[in-house]
C-alpha cells in the first residue's frame, strides 16, 4: 500500500522547510530509520529518516521550499504505481523520455540559453535524472575552468614548492546550498570565482552579494536587492508579529559591576587551574536574571486564549548573532544551573550557532530571553520581546561610571540593563521591581555562586 512522505514539522515555529538534497536515487527501498533527505528549516539542518518501507519515489525536486505537511515523495511496494491523484505534484520518476527529449525545469533551460550550455548534453542529477539549475551552473563552471595541464613525474616534483605557496582554490559549486545557487544565478554571479568564507569555506548568500556588487560597474549603480527569505524571512515576520502583538515597553537601569568583576577576576584564575569554563559578564547576568525570575514569576510567563500563562520552568534563551540573522539556544531550567555549568553550556551552544550545530531540543522551549549587544558598544537598546515570552532582558556594554563618597567623586564599572515587557501581562512596577532584583544580584554577586 502506498505511504505518504511529508515535510516533517521541526517544532512549534517551523514554516516552512527547504529539500537540500535527496540522500537515496527514485526506487531505492528503504527501511525504517534510513535517511531519505537532508531539510532545511530557519534555524537547522536535519536528516529526514523513513518512517516506513518501501521503494522509496520523490515527487518534487530537491530546492523546494514547502510547507509542513506538504507532500513530497511515496514509499511503495514492488510493482505498485505512483498515486496518480496527486494535486500540483508531478512525479518525479518519469516514464522513459522518447529520443532527443529529456526532462528538465524550467528555470534550468532557461539559464542554460543564457549561459549558452547544450544541456541535451547534461546529466540530470535531479528526481528521476530530471536537469535542474544546479547541473546548468556547474557546466558553466566547469567550461570556465580550463583543465590543468598532466606535466610528467619530473615537473610535478620541481612544481611542488610552487603549489605549497599557492593561494586556496576558490570554492566550487557543489560546496553551497540550493538557496546559494538560486542568489547566484539571479544575479548572474558564476560560483566557481566567488571564494566562501563561512565554516570550512563555505559560500555564503553574503559572498554572493558580494560577488554581484563587485561586478557592478561603479558607472551605473543600481539598488541593491536582497531577497527576504529563509532566517531573515523568519526574523521578519516574527518582530513584525510580536510588535503587532503585543503592548512593548521598556526601562532601563544602571547595575555596579565593581564587586562582580572583581568575583571574575579571582574565578579567572581559580576555575581555570580547575578546568572550569571562566563565566563571561553575559553568564552572569544569564545567572542573575534567572534567579531574579522565582522572584518575579510573573516575567517568565506568555499571553495567549485571553489568559496569562505562568511557566513551570524558567528556561532562558540568550541571542547569538549570525551572519544572516541571529539564533536563540535556550539553557534549560537556568534557575537551577550553577554559574560554572552555565559558563560552559552557553560557550558550547554559541559555538554550535555560529558552526549550524545546534539541534532543535537547544532551540525550544524558552521562556524568557537575554539579548547582548555590549560587545559592539552599544550603552543602551530596546530589544524585542520573542513571541511567546512576555519579556526580554536586554545589556549593554561594561562602562566606567561614577558614583559619589559624600563629596568625593569614586570610578566604577557599570553596566546598562534595559527590560522590554509586554503591557497586556504586567505593568511597569512589577517590570522595574525585577530590573531592580537582576542589578541587586550583580551588585552582590556571591549569590549567584550559591
């Protein structure tokens, strides 16, 4: 009997997903468990694994971007027929095409004629052998490239030295995403000059823009269009939202930072001769702002069927910011880690951001969140609040401050606290009772070793 294969939906806020890659050919039989494509949402990148067995028969092409729930491929048994009541999705396992005719989208032919490839040349490395924009752009590339010359066995020993001081090869184009490739061919950029520079040289949409810029001759400038798609889409739509939502509002205050950079200093040298991840001036207000949340339960808590929902558990999500948008892992019951746990469990989560490492489980369930712009200099923001939450801290940078011993005037290291709250959950006492309880305990910062 024919199995349905589906966009999973990957948790509470995915929109959409986008099929990076097929991982197995059209009629391949697969069991439980064994891979079947590689998925990306706005905020990971996952393996889709067979629910069933079967032959395994895509229905769209590996590029699309498809909401969840959307159909995109059978599991059948041997001898049985692709479902031909299928609305808008046509098979990817074609009958065979009669001679000269082969299968290919319409965006690849086109893009061949520009470019002036013969695709009835190409292998199709898309559903059922089908031509797609990916196998056009590397042919170009490829034509670009002009093969490298076979010396003899002497000169590739007398050669050597020279391609040790080589600079890298540019990046090709199999080392980028479906998304990469569709900038790339918008804007007429070949791939195989454009040098990545994300992890392990990865061509970014960024390199792209680049590219193109570089290649506008300064004579005629044009607008510059970057489309709103994948995480900035995602970060569109979700302030817009939350905006829209809810009644913001936001105060801020001045924490003394003197006996809690002074904790850090003797923490620097105690815990790294212990092996201890040293907590960052971020960690500590992660620690103190939970902390300050049993207090103020009130904060930790979201608005939705009419109805204010204080939350169970205080799970508090800091932002890291990426090069196209910024993610929100979340560290699980904060109110319950001690700082040396939470020092080392946000270092790992920002490196697993900023590498495309992070699972989903690190991005769910917040409930409250810290967003860090101190590091880029920043005294003062108002961050806003994540759908879902009722509030969000926000910090800024550490700064020299003065504060006054009868008519002395002392330095001290300060830092700005600024809490955006939604008006429909709490007022603006119970906001600043907490601002207040978060700049307490950096003041006082041995409690936040207890």
């Amino acid at each position: 009997m024919a199995t349905e294969v589906l966009i999973p939906k990957l948790g509470l806020t995915m929109e959409y997903g986008l099929i990076e890659e097929w991982l197995v050919a059209p009629g391949t039989a697969v069991e439980p468990g064994d891979p079947l494509l590689r998925l990306a949402t706005d905020k990971v990148d996952v393996e889709v694994e067979a629910e069933g067995s079967g032959l395994f028969h895509p229905v769209v092409e590996s590029g699309a971007e498809l909401p969840p729930g959307a159909l995109i491929g059978w599991l059948l048994e041997v001898g049985e027929e692709l479902p031909g009541a299928v609305a808008g999705t046509p098979p990817a396992q074609q009958a065979p095409a009669p001679a000269g005719r082969l299968f290919s989208s319409p965006n690849a032919r086109r893009i061949a004629r520009e470019r002036g490839i013969d695709f009835t040349r190409l292998n199709g490395t898309g559903p059922g052998g089908r031509i797609i924009t990916a196998d056009v752009l590397d042919a170009a590339a490829a034509q670009q490239t002009p093969p490298a010359a076979q010396p003899t066995a002497p000169a590739v020993e007398q050669a050597a030295p020279a391609v040790e001081q080589a600079a890298p090869a540019a990046i090709g184009p199999r080392s980028v995403t479906p998304l990469v490739r569709r900038d790339a061919a918008a804007a007429g950029v070949d791939l195989a000059a454009v040098v990545g520079t994300g992890p392990g040289g990865k061509v970014l949409r960024s390199d792209v823009a680049v590219a193109a810029a570089r290649s506008t001759p300064p004579s005629t400038p044009e607008t510059s269009v970057i489309p709103l798609t994948g995480m900035r889409r995602v970060i569109a739509t979700r302030m817009h939202a939350s905006l829209q939502e809810m009644a913001q509002l936001t105060l801020g205050t001045e924490a003394n930072m003197d006996t809690a950079m002074a904790l850090r200093a003797q923490l620097k040298q105690q815990w790294r001769q212990a092996g201890l991840s040293v907590p960052s001036i971020t960690d500590l207000v992660i620690r103190a702002a939970a902390l300050a949340l049993r207090e103020h339960p009130r904060l930790n808590a979201s608005v939705h069927d009419g109805a204010i929902h204080v939350q169970p558990e205080i799970n508090v999500g800091f932002a890291v910011a990426l090069e196209e948008g910024l993610m929100v892992p979340v560290l699980k019951r904060a109110d319950q880690l001690p700082l040396s746990t939470i020092a080392a469990q946000s270092r790992r989560l920002a490196q697993a951001a900023r590498s495309g490492r992070l699972t989903l489980p690190e991005l769910e369930g917040g409930t409250f969140t810290v967003s860090t712009l101190g590091n880029f200099g920043i005294d003062f923001f108002t961050p806003v609040i994540t759908s879902g939450q009722v509030a969000i801290l926000g910090v800024g940078r550490l700064r020299d401050g003065v504060r006054w011993e009868e008519n002395t005037p002392v330095k001290t290291q300060v830092l700005t606290l600024s809490i955006t709250f939604d008006h429909r959950a709490l007022d603006g006492v119970p906001a600043a009772g907490y601002l207040r309880s978060v700049a307490s305990r950096l003041a006082n910062p041995l409690a936040l070793l207890t």
